[in-house]
C-alpha cells in the first residue's frame, strides 16, 4: 500500500512539472497575442450554416398591382413588407420597386424583375 502511495505521489508530481511547462508554454504565446490578426482569421472562416448568396436569390414576378398593394409570386404585399430576401420600398400603378442589401430592382406585371436604374 505504501509503494503505491509513493507511486501516485511520484506520478502527480511529474504531472505537475509537465503542466507547469504547458502553461509557460501559453503565457509565451499569449505574449504575441493581436486583436487584430484574431480578426482576420475569423473573417477568414467559413461559415457552414450560412447560406450562399446565390442560392438565397430568388426572382420575383408581379402578377399584380390593386389598390395599392401587388401581388408578388402569388402572395399580397404592401410597402414595407418583405419578400424573401428583397424589401418593398415603392409601389406605383404600373410597377414595384424592390430592394435587396447591394442593388435596387423594378417588377412590371408580366415582366422580368429588372436593376433600377
């Protein structure tokens, strides 16, 4: 019983010799530590849940346009309302005019959905 006392006793404090020499380890590496190049590589990662731009794109047809509202890939909407990923900014009597994040887009009843120019 005694032997094995000394035994764990001998193990724990090799143990604690090997970590000392870890955390001395990640002092040292910490020391070189930059906020910005942490940012970097984080910019860097890629995203597995994030959806691609392309398949988030999504064309939309006018059907319709009555008393105000437009009837878009057959679902009723009003300014200010979102479809997918494009907002209502402006409904006219002949046209809807779509934003997305990055571009500006016309819909025209029975027409392709367009760049705003």
């Amino acid at each position: 019983m005694r032997k094995k006392l000394i035994l764990l006793l001998f193990a724990l404090n090799l143990y604690a010799l090997d970590s000392k020499a870890d955390i001395h380890a990640l002092i040292s590496s910490l020391q070189g530590f930059s906020k910005e190049a942490i940012k970097e590589h984080l910019h860097a990662l890629h995203n597995p849940f994030a959806l691609d731009s392309m398949s988030l794109h999504t064309d939309l047809m006018l059907e319709a346009i009555i008393n105000g509202k437009a009837l878009i890939n057959g679902q009723w909407l009003s300014v200010g309302e979102y479809m997918s990923e494009y907002y209502i900014s402006h409904i006219e009597s002949h046209a809807v005019y779509v934003q997305s994040q990055n571009a500006r887009y016309v819909l025209e009843v029975g027409k392709e959905m367009r760049p705003h120019e």
